[in-house]
C-alpha cells in the first residue's frame, strides 16, 4: 500500500508553528536563560525538551516553583515575553526544510491550510509577518491559510484538544479529515485527541522523545511530502 493511499481523503493540514514551520525554540531558550539570569541563575539548555510544547506561563511556573521565586507569575510571563518578543522581531528566523514544498502540494490538490499554535496571537503575528515578509513578498498569512489559531483563542492550551478542535470548526473540516504536523508530544497529544491524523517531525531539541498519539514520526516535513505521496 502506497502511503498516499492513507491520506487521500484528508481535506486540511495544519501546523504548529513554533519548531516546525520556523526554528524559534533556539530563541524561546535564549529568552529564558536571558530573564533567569536577572535571578542570578544559569538555566540549562537541558531544560528545554521539558518545555516544548507547553505554554510560557506553565514553563514559568515550574521555575518559579524549582527555584522558589518569590516574584509573581504574571509579572514573570509578562517580562519574560518582553524578552522574546525582542528577540524574534531581531533574531535570524530559519525556516525548516519542506515546509513551502508541503504547503503548495496541499493546495494543489485543493485541501485548506491552517497554523495551530499555542503561542499568543502577538507571537503568532510577529513570526508569520516576518515569515511570509522574507519568503513571501506580495503574500499576507491572513491570504495565504485559510485558519491561524493561536492560544489567545482558547482557555486550555496544548495538551488539551481544545485548540486543534476550535481549527477544525472555523475550517468547517471534520476532525477525522485534517492531518496535523506536531513537533511535540503536547502537540501531538492535543491534536490526536481532537480525532486528527498527526505526523510528529521532531526537531533538535525534541528529537529522541516520545509521542504517543502519532501515526508516525518522521525526519523532517520535507519526508512529509514524499511520505504523503503529494
């Protein structure tokens, strides 16, 4: 059986957006060891499997309750999102490999895109702006996928299915219908429990994990393509 043979029924893509569209978790870690330093601590690049995948706020929370930081948690979220905010306005942005390839076989074949991404809708807009500014000039995001959700437009992020859920509904796509690429276990778990097909594509720092939920995991979304048979 052909791999497409699986998938060709599959009306929409969706994809996380924060390490697998663009490699911003290489930011995301020097944001944090940025702002943990204001405490005089030298976090690890070790951390960062931990976090992918969950929010800033609950990051934050499991330092704060680590290393016992007095300073509330919202004043925490806030200065440290002001870090990164500062960061991805300036920072090289990478985009991973396949990804473009990907989006123009989907539309080819007549199937919605859309970003399902557990970032706020500032970060969101920051990065596709820049995005589709160096890759795609005469392009906007809001023309180009037919969906962006961000975790502004929920109250339980990724793990809980909620936003992937919320993507398929404003698509008016069947769940069963939409094939996801997650690059986390949290990721892959909302999207698995919202009754999607996902594909992990693991990048550097998630690479080595385990994602329970996906159909399969694979290299990169450039293998995407061949493995979709697009």
């Amino acid at each position: 059986m052909t791999h497409s043979a699986s998938f060709d029924k599959l009306h929409a893509v969706l994809f996380d957006m924060d390490g697998l569209i663009v490699d911003t978790e290489p930011i995301h870690f020097k944001a944090f060891q940025a702002y943990m330093r204001r405490f005089e601590i030298d976090l690890p690049e070790s951390v960062m499997p931990e976090f992918l995948g969950y929010t800033e706020e609950d990051n934050l929370r499991d330092l704060k309750e680590q290393y016992e930081l007095d300073k509330p948690l919202g004043e925490m979220v806030a200065e440290r999102g002001a870090i990164y905010l500062e960061l991805v306005r300036t920072e090289p942005l990478r985009v991973f490999a396949g990804f473009w390839e990907l989006c123009e076989k989907t539309r080819e074949r007549g199937m919605k895109l859309g970003v399902v991404s557990s970032a706020n809708r500032q970060q969101v807009e920051i990065i596709l702006g820049r995005l589709f500014e160096e890759h795609r000039q005469g392009e906007t995001p809001e023309a180009f996928f037919d969906v962006v959700v961000t975790g502004d437009d929920i109250a339980k992020n990724k793990p809980a299915p909620e936003i992937y859920l919320l993507a398929a509904e404003r698509l008016e796509v069947p769940p069963a219908l939409c094939l996801a690429f997650e690059d986390t276990p949290p990721g892959v778990q909302s999207a698995a429990a919202a009754g999607m097909c996902v594909l992990a594509v693991p990048n550097d720092y998630s690479r080595g994990l385990k994602f329970p939920g996906a159909m399969r995991v694979i290299g990169s979304l450039a293998e995407g393509v061949g493995f979709l048979g697009f």
